[in-house]
C-alpha cells in the first residue's frame, strides 16, 4: 500500500512526534508508514492518522495500479476508491 502520509503532515507543518501525540500512533510506527517499510498498516491506526490530519483515509492510503498496454508495462500510482 502507498501513502502520502508524509506530505499529509507537512502540509499540516507538523513534526512526526507532533503527529504521534494528536493521533495517539508512535513516532516510529510513523516513520515506518513514510519510509515504507511497515506495509502492514491496520485500519485503526489509518483512521487515526486521518482523524489526526483532519482528511479522509483515502487522502493518505491508496493502493497502486498496474496498466498493461501493447508496447510495454506502465505502472501508474493511483488512488483506489476503497468505498
């Protein structure tokens, strides 16, 4: 799973340790999620890293996508409506 949790909280201005203390999510399992290597993310701490960023879960998590055409493989980065 993708995210943009990173420019998320920045363009809230906010630190990691800022963004642990609101959302009640630890600053490592935070950086975790932005450097991509926890990719197992449970659906309580999504929600309270939205909640936390005032925006919709799928603002922040979307799953990628992979087009197949007849010249080669594109793989695109896209928002998958999970609703």
């Amino acid at each position: 799973m993708k995210n943009n949790l990173k420019v998320k909280r920045e363009e809230k201005k906010m630190t990691q340790q800022e963004l642990s203390k609101i959302s009640n999510v630890s600053r490592p399992t935070i950086s975790q999620i932005e450097n991509g290597s926890l990719k197992n993310i449970k659906s309580s701490t999504m929600i309270k890293l939205a909640t936390a960023l005032d925006c919709d879960i799928s603002d922040i998590f979307y799953m990628e996508t992979v087009v197949f055409t007849k010249q080669k493989n594109i793989i695109k980065s896209k928002k998958v409506d999970q609703g």
